[in-house]
C-alpha cells in the first residue's frame, strides 16, 4: 500500500457505520427521491427540501476528510453509494457530485492547509458549491491545450479565459479554475489551479446551457476577464501542480462515474423487468416471448459485470495497486454498458418506451452524457492502451 493509500484507510468509514450511512442513502432514494423525478424533469431544477435532506444526510461532503467536516468516506464505499445515486435523476447527485468529486479532490489532495480550512467546511456542508473549470472551447479532450492564462502581478495572479460546459457554474461559489502561468515546455505543461470565489469581479457565468437530458442539472460558460486573486489562491502554492491535480481528481471520478452507470442500468433492468411482466400483446405478457427474455438476459449480464468491475477498480484504487488503467477501464465499459442497456429498456418498452416522463426515455438521455465528461470512451481507450504498451516497453 503506498502512503497516500495508507493515508486514505485511516480515515475511512467502519463497516458498522457505513452500512448504516449505506441504508439511509438507499431509503432517501428510494423513497423520497424516486417519486420526484417527474417533477425534477418538467421543473428543470432539484426540490429545495430535496437539497435540504441531501445536505443534513451529509451528502455534500461524503467524500470529504472528516477532519474537514465530512463524512471521510474511501472510494470503496463512496462507489456504493454512487450505484444508490445511480437509482434516480441523474441530476440529483450531480447537485452534490462537483464538492464531493472533481472540484472538492483538488482541495482535499493538493491544497494547501490554509486552503482547506478555508473551503472544505463548506463544501462538505453544502453552503458552498465548488464547481471544476478545466475544458474549454478547444481543450477538452486535450486540456493540456487550455488557453486561460493566468499572470502575476506583485501579490496577487490575473486571470483571463473562458471555460464551458461548467457543472454547477450557476450555482456555484467556487470556481476551481486551470490555467496557464506559461507555455507548456519538456518541464511540464505549465498549468496550475487557482481558487476563484465566484462573487469576484470579472467572473462571469453565462446563461444555463439546454441539454440533452439531466434536467435539474446545470452548466455554463464562465468568462475570467482581468479576474484578480490573491497569490494565496493559487492551489497548493506550487505553479506547476494544476494539471496533476485535474488528471487524479479524474481518475478518482471515473470510478464514480462507472458506479453510477451501474446504478442507472440497475434502474433500467428493473423498470424493463416490471414491463415485460405486466405489459401483454395477444394476451400475453410481452416477458414471455424469449426475444424479450434475451434482451432482459443481456440486462442483466452487463450489470452484474459493471458491479463487480466497479468494485474491483475501487478497491485497487484504495489500496493504490491501480490508479490508472482500472479507473478507465470501469468507466469505458460501465457507460458503454449502460448505454446499451438503456437502448434496450427503451425496445422492451415498445413505443411506450419513446413517451416523455416513462423513466426509461429519462434514462436513456441521461447515460448519454456519461460517456461523453470525465473523459471520452476514446480517451479511455488512449489511456488503457498508452498504459498497456508504456508498461511493455518499461519491462522489455
Ligand atoms: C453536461 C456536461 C457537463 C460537463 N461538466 C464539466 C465540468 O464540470 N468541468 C469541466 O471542466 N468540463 C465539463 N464538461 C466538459 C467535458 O469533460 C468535455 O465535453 C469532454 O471532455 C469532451 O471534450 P470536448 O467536448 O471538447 O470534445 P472533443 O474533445 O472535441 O471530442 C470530440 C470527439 O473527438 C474525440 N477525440 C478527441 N481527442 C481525441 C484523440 N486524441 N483521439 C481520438 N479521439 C479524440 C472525442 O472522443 C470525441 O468523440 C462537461 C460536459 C458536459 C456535456
């Protein structure tokens, strides 16, 4: 184990205590978010007694430290409760995903501790909502190209670009941006990560993006236009940490994100078991005709496949065997599974399937974008396979 794995045990959860954590998680979805969804849907926006419940459960900072007024959770039990998170509106945990995830791992990992007992508190508590700035028009896919630059000037760095896609921006307090304090060189790529209130002058956040599916949770543009910060803003004081900051807060979310396409196919198999048992043609139940069996069998497999392999990256994950290839392989096969087995929650639907506010045609639109953030499934192809043949020509 090394010793940022080493690290992580200590503070992890017990099993007594997480399992309790684990049912309450399970009974709020099930319960109290399910049967919300509709409204979720047409109202574009999550209820805010939902959010409430969401934060008094502690679920703004579940994978925050507890020193750091979270509940301290490890990969291993944050992807359980992702696979519940998964059961529901994707949005839903969206609202709460950037402080626990992307946004909140570069305080936890890289900043400074003046920086985290500025922030972590109220991250962990919900009354800030960090959102994570990397991708840019241009630097997506590639962020090492990012142009947003950022300059010092005596005390303090100026900050000028534009970010978009830019989960939670509209609702955001804080913005952890990247950006370039020079050109990229065989030294590194010149990128640090800085700390933006989002009530700072010259941050600007453009108008909600209208997305595909997700409804409830938000992105935009935000524009950094001569945006002054403190030098004490910039992440872990260090210039040259931005980029390995982003690549681990990624790696960790990737994980969580393969957990949370298991939670969604879980969902999908459910309804489409429900249907197939109910709906009838001819008389008979549509479940009985093994056409439709075979496509609850193919289901099924890919659940049970995304679970375990979901398991086994977290777990290799914490005890730090593999933080590089298993991530990546969880997400490209877990969304690409979900993918498929929403597509066919849709068929055993029929044209019902294809209806507005049937979970299903939900579903379908919101896995789509799992395979698209935190890195594309081609991405993770280049990376599984970049690691593959790096560690063949290491060993030869
Ligand atoms: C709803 C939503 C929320 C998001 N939230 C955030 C957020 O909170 N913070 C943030 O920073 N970003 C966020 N993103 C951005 C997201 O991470 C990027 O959209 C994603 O990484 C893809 O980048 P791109 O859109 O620039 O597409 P591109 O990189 O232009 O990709 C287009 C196509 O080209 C392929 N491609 C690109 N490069 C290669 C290559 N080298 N080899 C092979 N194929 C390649 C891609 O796989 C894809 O198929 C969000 C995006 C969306 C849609």
């Amino acid at each position: 184990m090394t010793a940022a794995a080493a690290h992580d045990h200590r503070l992890a959860v017990d099993a007594e205590d997480f399992a309790q954590i684990h049912q309450l998680v399970h009974d709020f979805i099930r319960t109290k978010v399910v049967p919300r969804e509709a409204e979720i849907m047409q109202t574009n926006e999550i209820p805010s007694d939902l959010r409430a419940q969401a934060a008094e459960m502690g679920l703004f900072g579940y994978a925050i430290p507890q020193e750091w007024g979270g509940l301290g959770l490890d990969l291993t039990q944050d992807v359980e409760l992702a696979m519940e998170f998964g059961y529901t509106s994707l949005a839903l945990r969206s609202m709460f995903g950037t402080n626990n995830g992307i946004a909140g791992q570069v305080l936890v990992n890289f900043g400074t501790d003046e920086q985290k007992k500025q922030w972590l508190e109220g991250i962990a508590s919900g009354e800030v909502v960090a959102s994570f700035a990397l991708t840019e028009p241009g630097a997506g896919s590639n962020p090492a190209g990012l142009r947003t630059k950022a300059v010092r000037d005596g005390d303090e760095w100026v900050i000028d670009g534009q970010k978009r896609f830019i989960t939670n921006a509209p609702i955001a307090d804080l913005f952890v941006v990247f950006a370039r304090t020079r050109p990229a060189d065989e030294s590194g790529t010149g990128i640090a990560v800085f700390l933006v209130p989002a009530d700072t002058p010259g941050v600007e956040v453009g108008p909600k993006d209208s997305k595909m599916g997700q409804e409830g949770a938000w992105t935009a543009d935000v524009t950094f236009d001569g945006v002054r910060v403190p030098a004490s803003a910039l992440v872990g004081g260090d210039e040259e940490k931005g980029y390995k900051a982003a690549m681990t807060s990624l790696a960790r979310g990737r994980v969580h994100i393969a957990a949370l396409s298991v939670g969604q196919a879980q969902r999908a198999l459910d309804e489409s078991v429900a249907y197939a048992a109910s709906a009838t043609q001819g008389g008979k139940p549509i479940g009985t005709f093994q056409l439709v069996q075979a496509m609850l069998a193919d289901q099924q497999t890919g659940v049970m496949a995304g679970r375990a392999l979901v398991r086994d990256a977290a777990a290799k994950y914490v005890s730090g065997e593999d933080r590089r290839t298993a991530p990546s392989a969880a997400k490209l096969f877990c969304t690409e599974m979900v993918g498929k087995v929403a597509d066919l929650a849709v068929q055993i639907h029929g044209g019902t399937g294809y209806m507005r506010e049937v979970p299903v045609e939900r579903i379908y639109r919101d896995v789509r974008l799992l395979r698209l953030y935190e890195g594309t499934s081609e991405i993770q192809r280049l990376i599984i396979g970049g690691n593959l043949i790096r560690a063949a020509s290491t060993h030869s």
